[in-house]
C-alpha cells in the first residue's frame, strides 16, 4: 500500500504539474479530505488527540474534520500545510471538490425526486422545437430532463416553478376553456421571455405606442420579410417588446399581452393559423389589451374559432381591433362588397391589405369561408417544415 507521505508528495507534485501548464486541478474524489488525513494519521500512528494538539483544535473539531462535517478553511488548510505536508492550495481544492461531489449525488437524489414534475410538462414538443436536448424519455434520462428543464424556466426547483410560473394563472385572462394547461402556456410564455430579455427598449410611452401602432397599421401591405423588423423597431422605440413564438399545442394560445415590468410591455405571437389576416388581427389585438387594460393581467388570447368566454376586456379589444383595422364608417360599404376587385378597391382605398377585407368577411359570415383564400399570405418560422 503506498504511504501517505508519498501520496501527499505524488498529489503536491500533480498540482505544481498542473499549475505550470495552466490546467485545473479537478481530480475527481471520491472520498473526503477527512479521509486521507485519517489515513496519514495511521501510518504515523499519531492519535486524533496529537493531531489536534499540533493543529491547536479541540478532539471533537478534528473528529468532525475527519468525519467531513467540518470544512476546512483557509486557516485549517495552512496549519495542515505546516503539519501534514503539501499546500493550503491543495488542501482547499481537495474541500472544495468533495463539497461539489456531494452537492452533485444531492442534486442526482433530487433530480430522481422530481421526475413526476415532467407530467405537467409540453416535454415532447420542447425537446421537438430543441429546446432541450432531445432524449427517450426513459426512467435513466428523466432526471437530466428535469435538469435542463429547470434551466430552461431559470428556476431552482419544481417549488420555484411552481411559485414563478403555475402562480401566474391568477393573472391569466383566457378567451377559450381549453386554456387550461397551465404547463404548456408557462413553456409558451417562458420562450416569450428568454426571447424579450435579449431585447433592450425604453421605458414604455403610451403616446408613443400609439403613434406606433398606427404606422404599424400601414405596414398589412409589406411582406412578411419587410414589415416583420419594421414592426418590432417600432414596438420597441415604444417600450414594447413584440417577439413571434412557435406555438405549443396544449397551450392553446395564438398570442398574448403582458407586463414583464412597470415599464416594459411584451406581445407574444404565435403564428396561430399561418395567415396574414389572422396575424393582424391578434396583434392590433394584443395591442389594445396594453393601451387599454390592467398591467397586473396576462391576457391569454387564441382566434375566435368556438366557444369562447367573451369578457368584457376581450370583447373591448376585438372592437378596438376591428374599428382600428377597417373604421366603422366603411362598414356598411363593407357588407356590399362581391367580388375579387370588389374587395381590392376596398382595401386599397382604406390602406390596408386586401387579406384583411377578406378575413372579416369571413368572420362576419359575409362570404363563405372558402372563398377568396387566395388573399391570404402564409406565414411560417424560419425552418418550419412546411405542411
């Protein structure tokens, strides 16, 4: 068995090695500082009591120091250098790995106890958008799972989450029932929010968001390519972040207005339906919520397409939506309109795209649903397979 003297000197060696060739020293321990001073202290035959009378600790401080329930600190590590030999250096990277190992097999432990917390998770369709990595969620893997999970929301535990986040449903306002789960729009929103917080902007300026919008309302006749970085500098230079977010089936949400701070505003879209008319429509939506309603709410909104709850908030921004998009004094000009170059000369007189002529037709059962589609521009995420 090699002595300890030698260990100590092969160990002080290692670490002189690595510090002139500028690597770390991060030997992986498994056992404590605790341990090799035991050790040492056999193969000198000094008692625990001799050890403590030339370190100047109580007996039951070195039987903890032992034992690893003391840790040893700076001042411990420089007596152990003058009295069992190698470095303070050492002797505090030698604590501190056993520390990290420990806390390591305690976070494993944990990480195995919180695999029930993936239930109430969109974990599929994270890991599909590559959120997280990709893995079969298997019982071996479910633990680094949960890890990267944690990451993803910025929270130390399940406990966290749920304070943080399934503690927002106080402030959420749903326009549909099926808006339930609560995991799936905290996924939704939390990519919302890692995307706005790359984003810097003023404080936010009512007057200048208005302004804003109504220049964004001129923006319905650009592609996609050209009014997508328009839109979200002039939402930006007002205090509001606009980001589009791919959607997460169980969430049940195409867009959503909220406050992130006092000052800071966030309209998180999710290309719901794939359309331009759709896209206008829930924006100047979202963009009536924060001109016109509560900071404390998170107004969770998904296209008029069933059942829907219809507060008076809800009702509120779809009315200013719709007279923004197409002023009342065109509406019963709106209700005679026929034909194709009907709705083009409608459109262009009112400044606006001809998809969102026909898309209120639709939805006012003015014209079949079918009919005139071919207005309507689809909108896909970069690298989005499209159907």
């Amino acid at each position: 068995m090699i002595g300890h003297k030698l260990l100590l000197f092969v160990l002080f060696s290692l670490e002189i090695t690595m510090t002139k060739t500028n690597q770390p020293f991060t030997p992986d321990w498994v056992s404590s500082p605790g341990d090799t001073i035991a050790d040492v202290l056999e193969e000198r035959d000094w008692t625990q009591a001799e050890l403590a009378e030339r370190l100047g600790y109580s007996i039951k401080h070195i039987s903890l120091l032992i034992n690893g329930k003391a840790p040893i600190n700076e001042e411990t590590a420089l007596k152990l250098e003058r009295v069992l030999g190698s470095t303070a250096a050492f002797w505090l990277r030698y604590e501190a790995q056993y520390r990290a190992a420990l806390a390591r097999k305690e976070e494993e432990n944990r990480l195995k106890e919180w695999t029930s917390w993936l239930d109430n998770l969109p974990v599929k369709e994270l890991m599909n958008q590559g959120v997280i990595p990709n893995c079969r969620l298997i019982a071996k893997n479910k633990p680094g799972v949960v890890k990267s999970l944690l990451h993803f929301f910025g929270v130390a535990s399940p406990d966290e989450w749920r304070s943080c986040y399934a503690g927002m449903e106080v402030s959420f306002r749903r326009t549909r029932k099926e808006q339930s789960d609560v995991g799936a729009i905290s996924a939704w929103l939390r990519l919302g929010e890692i995307e706005a917080e790359k984003l810097d902007c003023p404080k936010y300026s009512k007057p200048k968001f208005e302004k804003a919008v109504r220049e964004i309302r001129t923006l319905t006749l650009l592609s996609p390519e050209e009014f997508e970085p328009k839109i979200q500098h002039l939402c930006r230079e007002a205090g509001v972040v606009l980001v589009l977010v791919q959607s997460i089936k169980r969430a049940h949400v195409s867009g959503v207005a909220r406050w992130l701070n006092p000052h800071k505003a966030l309209i998180q879209l999710s290309l719901y339906g794939k359309t331009n008319d759709r896209f206008w429509f829930n924006f100047f939506h979202e963009a009536a919520h924060i001109l016109l309603h509560n900071k404390e709410n998170i107004f969770l909104d998904e296209w008029d397409n069933g059942e829907s709850l219809e507060s008076e908030q809800e009702q509120e921004a779809n009315q200013w939506a719709r007279k923004f998009l197409i002023p009342p004094e065109y509406e019963r000009e709106l209700t005679q309109l026929q034909s194709k170059n009907d709705v083009i000369n409608f459109a262009e007189r009112i400044s606006i795209h001809p998809a969102i002529v026909v898309g209120r037709l639709q939805h006012d059962h003015l014209i079949d649903p079918s009919w005139m589609n071919s207005f309507k521009v689809s909108l896909y995420f970069q690298g989005e397979e499209v159907e």
